[in-house]
C-alpha cells in the first residue's frame, strides 16, 4: 500500500490537512498524520485540534511514498524549523520521491532547498520565497519534476486528487473526483 507523511505542526491549516488526508484515504493510500514531536494533539491556525498518527521521529524517506506540507504560516515556520521535517524533505528529494506542498508550505520546501523552479503558492509568499519560477492565480496545481505545489484552502481538493491521480492514476482520480462533486478540478 502506498504511504504518504502529512506533518501537522502547531498552527497548520486545518482546511488543506484534513481536505488532503480525506482524499488520499478515500483513494486507499495510507496516510500518516506526524506529529513534529511526541505531543499528538495539535492546535491548527483555527483553534481545531486533531490528534496526529504517531511523532514523524524514526520516518525514514525509505518507508514513505510521498510527503506533502500543508500551509498555514505558524505551521509553515514550525515546519521550515523542524530538523526531522527538513531531513526527511531532503532525503526524499534525492531519492527523487514525490513531495507536496499547499498554501505558505512552499516555504519550508525552499528552507529545505527542494523547491523547484515553477510552483505556485499562497498570494504574497512568493515574496518570501528566493526560488524562481511562480506561478498564480490561474495554476490551481503545478507540478515540477517530483515536487507538486498548490495555492490555499479553496485549491485543497483539487490537490489532493492531483496527487491521487499522480501516485494511483486516471481511474480513481475520475471516481473521486466524480464522487466528490469536484468536476471544478482541471485534470492535468
């Protein structure tokens, strides 16, 4: 079975985490939701607070197919700061494994030195980002060699069922999406 890390730090947005990790389940990709510590209840930017998997503590990029940072600009730091976030993204990139990230997550991609030129964002990170290569309003999802990147909130279906139809194909990707009344979603 495929599986795929969604590191949850304290401040996280709570509509891209949940949104993604609903869709990857559905699609039959295990999902870890990692605590950046042992403290498995974490506080998300709107005060929800979920209850993590396990601490990403011990993930080696070996055991995982995929990573993907959801934003939320407290999160975002929190993962740009953590050394086991920041490990895990470089190992995953040069094993040229897939990662993913939404929103202000961009920024901890380009912490760890992994982004790669053509992503999009949330609007106004791009400043915060030295990487070149945005792309805006009319990329819900851009993908660039192994890493996938994605706008906020309102883009986090589209997201997550890119990243279905990328690691399971076009055939779950168009029954999610069906079922998901998403036909918003462009299919790349």
């Amino acid at each position: 079975m495929l599986k795929v890390l969604v590191p949850i730090a304290t401040g996280f947005e709570e509509i891209e985490a949940i949104s993604i990790i609903d869709v990857l389940r559905r699609a039959g990709i295990e999902v870890i939701m990692g605590a950046l510590d042992e403290v498995l209840h974490v506080k998300g930017a709107h005060d929800i607070i979920v209850e993590c998997n396990r601490s990403i503590t011990g993930l080696s990029a070996d055991e995982l197919d995929m990573i993907v940072l959801p934003g939320g600009w407290g999160g975002t730091k929190a993962l740009a700061q953590d050394a086991g976030v920041q490990n895990l993204l470089k190992a995953m990139d040069a094993k040229g494994k897939n990662i993913g990230a939404i929103c202000a997550a961009p920024f901890a991609l380009e912490s760890a030195g992994v982004l790669k030129e053509g992503y999009t964002c949330y609007p106004s990170i791009e400043n915060e980002i030295k990487t070149g290569g945005f792309r805006g309003a009319e990329h819900a999802v851009v993908e660039s060699g192994n890493i996938m990147t994605s706008r906020g909130p309102g883009t986090a279906i589209c997201f997550g069922l890119a990243i279905v139809k990328k690691l399971v194909g076009n055939e779950t990707y168009e029954r999610l999406k069906s079922g998901l009344l998403a036909d918003y979603c462009a299919s790349n």
